[in-house]
C-alpha cells in the first residue's frame, strides 16, 4: 500500500514539474546553506589549527613591549640579554627548552640568483621547542653555535628561488655579505594564517647573526618551551614575574614585554570560529523554515485543485487515513527531492569554494544526513495540515466541488 501511496504522489509532483520545483527551492537553498556553512566553518576551523600547530604547541614567545606593536609613543622597550635566557632556563619550572632568536633581513645570493627574506639568527633549542624536521642535512653543532661560525639551514622557499631542483647541501651562498655553508634544509610548512611564508627563512646560529649581521649581543624574541605535564598559563604567571624582577618594573607598573601563548589563541580562534559558523548556520536554516511553508501552501492549493479527486476516492471506499498518508508522503517527498539536490549542490559549492580560502575539504557525512533529515522533518511538519484537511473532506460536498 505505502508503495502504491508514494508512486501516487511522485506522480502528482512529475505532473507539475515547474511549480514542484519552485516549492522545493527553499528547501535546496537551506540545505545547500547549512550543508556549506558548516562544512566550511569546520575547515576553516581545522586550517587555523594547523596554522597555530604550526608555531608549536606548549610555547610561549616573549617579546618586548606590549603588543605586536610599538604602542603608545615612548622609546622602544630593551631587548632581552643572554643572561635571561640562563634565568629562565635555570629558575622556571615547567620549562623544557629557550631558544633565544637575533632577526635581520637581507638578500641571499646564489649563482647569479638572489632573493630578499628574513634571517634568524637561533640555537639548537629553536628545533626542540618548535619541531621543525629537516628534509636533508643537519643541523648546529654546539661548536658552531659557541665560534658563530658561517653556516645556516634554509627554508623551502629559499631553496625553490635560488636552487631550483639542485640540491642546496654542501653549497655555499652569500647572505647580506657573508659567505655561508647550507648545511640543512628544512622541510616545509606552508603558510601561515597570519604570518605569511614560513619557509622563506634562513636559520643561522644566534652568535653569527648578533655579530655579522645586528652589531649587537640584543635578543628581539624568546620561544620558551612547556613541558606537557604543565600548564602554560601558570608558566606564563612564573615568567611574568622573573621578567618583572630582571627588567625593574616596579609594582604598579605596566608590563615592558608581552608574552604570547599559542594554546590560548589557538582554542579562542578555535571557539570563534565555531560561534560564527553556528550563527552563520542558524541564518542560513531560516530558509529552510521558509521553503516548509511554501510546501504547505502549495500542498493547500493542491488539496483545493484535486477536491473531487479525493471526493472520489471517499466515495468508493478510500478511509481518511488513506488520503492523509496519500498527501503527507507528497509533502515529504517534495521535501527529500529538495533535500538530495541541496546536498548535491552544497558539494559542488564546496568544491568550488575550498581553492579559494586555501583550505581542505573536510566531507562530513554527519551533518549531510542531519540536513536530509531535517527537510524530511520539514516535509511531515508541513504537510501534515494539508493532508489532514484533506482526509477531512465531506465526500458528498467534494464531489459537488467545481
């Protein structure tokens, strides 16, 4: 019988293919909404993570002054010196690895091929905090690090622009002036969320760069290093301290530094981006409240053109509930057509949206089923009114229907 009742109503929507469709596309446009939305909310999501992740988990970086900024006006807060790196290295508990970092730019040359990037000048403590493989090579020996010899490790980008496909190891290349031994190449990460290309980077040790390269024994940045079984923020309070101590702050005033936790950024980017592509998602269903009132009104038009139709089928023995199933399975199948094709266009969105915000398409089939259930829900609370009024036809006064 339930077969019979569906082949009727697929019937009746092929006989108006026009207004069938026009009274589904509020349930395509809600489905392929939401479908897309959370899709890519859920990659965007997972692409900071990684950006973040990229960084390092369990680091703190610490920076002079108090923001990414110089802020306010006054003179540029000191930098750090050697003898705070042994400080927190030696006082803090929790703290596993510093690595201390001197920054310059400069054009490193090759063969006739140059390119401009940035040179970190770091320890071998800079791989252990944030691990960073190498692809080939190796990397500081405690020896260069002490002589501030003239060697360096190269990121992917460097070795694409100056290398092309020869291998980097063993050559030497200038940089901003000084001859250097390419001792390792790092394997590479990509971009960054807010920090452009990771890779166009030299690494060289932090002795060489603070004499041949900043004239000073300055240090612009710390990455300090937690051990797992602790937590950052109450690293972070310990740190803020000793800084404080070392640096003369008295009580009262401002901190002169700033320190940046990546797990706090990285859960309230995470938080953030998931509120938005709740809200987002919760606007983008409204449509499919909109196209289950369509169902119902288009179904009410229909119940009115097929009066004597149903009238017929009361008069020679159909019961109510018959005609009641007969139209609600209409309005769901109305529903589930609009449904299905919403799906199959929210992948072909996805599709077309993922090269653009560089992500990875992450497939869900999760809220893919919860979105066809929830139109097929669409179509049994909608329908459900038409086809009850319906069943509740008189049959002498539908047969007298014109």
């Amino acid at each position: 019988m339930f077969f019979t009742t569906l082949l009727l109503a697929l019937r009746s929507i092929a006989r108006h293919k026009l207004r069938s469709f026009l009274t589904t596309l509020g349930i395509i446009i809600g489905v392929a909404a939401v479908v897309t939305m959370v899709t890519l909310g859920k990659a965007t999501t997972a692409a900071v993570q990684a950006s973040i992740a990229s960084l390092g988990t369990n680091i703190l970086q610490v920076r002079p002054g108090q923001g990414f900024g110089r802020g306010g006006g006054g003179p540029r807060p000191p930098d750090f010196k050697a003898d705070d790196v042994t400080a927190i290295r030696q006082q803090i508990a929790g703290v596993t690895a510093v690595a201390p970092q001197a920054q310059s730019s400069g054009t490193v040359i090759y063969e006739g091929a140059n390119w401009s990037t940035t040179i970190n000048g770091t320890n071998d403590d800079y791989f252990e905090v944030q691990p960073w493989p190498l692809a080939s090579g190796r990397y500081f020996t405690p020896q260069e690090e002490a002589a501030g010899k003239a060697v360096c490790i190269i990121g992917n980008t460097i070795k694409k622009n100056l290398y092309r496909e020869a291998d980097p190891i063993g050559t030497r290349m200038r940089i901003a002036g000084i001859s250097c031994d390419v001792i390792g190449l790092l394997t590479s990460k990509g971009q960054a969320g807010f920090g452009g290309d990771q890779d166009d980077v030299v690494l060289m040790p932090l002795k060489t760069v603070q004499r041949r390269l900043t004239g000073n024994r300055d240090i612009r940045l710390m990455l300090v290093g937690v051990d797992q079984a602790y937590s950052t923020a109450q690293v972070q309070t310990v740190l803020t301290d000793l800084l404080r101590e070392r640096r003369g702050i008295l009580p009262g005033k401002d901190d002169d530094f700033f320190i940046f936790d990546t797990k706090q950024i990285s859960d309230t980017l995470t938080s953030t981006t998931t509120l938005l592509t709740g809200i987002v998602s919760a606007v983008a269903a409204i449509s499919l409240v909109v196209g289950g009132i369509g169902i119902m009104n288009i179904m009410l038009v229909s119940v009115t053109e097929r009066t004597r139709e149903i009238g017929i089928r009361l008069a020679i023995g159909a019961v109510a509930r018959e005609v009641l199933l007969q139209f609600l399975v209409e309005a769901i199948a109305l529903s589930c057509i609009g449904g299905l094709i919403g799906l199959v266009l929210a992948q072909g969105v996805i599709a077309l949206a993922v090269p653009l915000l560089k992500v990875t398409w992450l497939f869900d089939p999760q809220i893919n089923i919860i979105a066809f259930a929830i139109s097929a829900i669409i179509g049994v609370v909608f329908g459900y009114f038409p086809a009850r009024r319906a069943a509740s036809l008189n049959p002498i006064d539908a047969l007298r229907h014109e």
